[in-house]
C-alpha cells in the first residue's frame, strides 16, 4: 500500500558522510561490543544516547537489529531502507549521519554474510543530495 511505502524512507549511501578511509578503518578493526569504543562511522555521543533510549546498548544488539530487518525476500536496498527508517523514525539518530551508520554497518557485516550488502545496487544517479 502507499501508506506503507510513504513509512519507510530511502538510505542513499551517497549521503553518507564518512569517507572510504573512516569506513575502512572500521570494517579492519575488531568490535569490543563497546558502541563509544567500536566508534562506528556516524554513531557520536547524541545516537548512543539515542540508542540507548531505545534499548541497544551494545555494537552487538546494532548489528543484531539490523539483521532483524533481514526477512525473507527482502531485498539488499529492502534491507537497508528498513534499518535506515528504523534509525531515522524511531531511534532519532543525529540527523546528516543516518546513512553512514547504515553504510558502516551494512559493510561491516556484509564480510560475514557475503551478498547481504552491495553499495553498487543503489542508484544514486538521480541528481538528489
């Protein structure tokens, strides 16, 4: 239904503010569970606040919610819209970084479930910032 479609909005990874040195020096570095020490691209102070409000209070519960989203049939840029909604709508996480968080997180855990994220499958040609 539309009303549906309208509740979930669109992650751009174009948007994303990190650069590809910041996303690769997390997707190199081992996650201690620690949401202020695993520093993930986009995650400051006000989204772990943010975070905690809404009950995830480790990197681990991050990663796990977004997995969460991952139902069957759903679609790598499904996946992501839906974890990108949820940060955005729910969690209200520092506004500008949303898709960097769902980039750095979508990378990190695509090198364990290989094809579960591709930044290729997003058109971002459309002019839109």
């Amino acid at each position: 239904s539309n009303s549906e479609k309208m509740a979930t909005a669109v992650f751009d990874p174009s948007k994303s503010q990190a650069g590809a040195d910041t996303i690769a020096d997390f997707l190199r570095r081992p996650i201690s569970g620690d949401l202020k020490a695993d520093k993930i691209p986009g995650v400051g102070a006000a989204s772990i606040k943010a975070l905690e409000a809404v009950g995830i209070t480790t990197t681990y519960q991050l990663f796990g919610k977004y997995l969460s989203f991952k139902g069957e049939g759903i679609t790598p840029q499904e996946h992501a819209n839906l974890f990108y909604s949820w940060l955005k709508n729910d969690v209200k996480t520092a506004a500008g970084y949303t898709a960097t968080v769902v980039t750095a997180v979508a990378e990190k855990l695509n090198i364990t479930y290989p094809g579960l994220f591709d930044i290729s499958d997003f058109d971002t040609k459309s002019g839109e910032t």
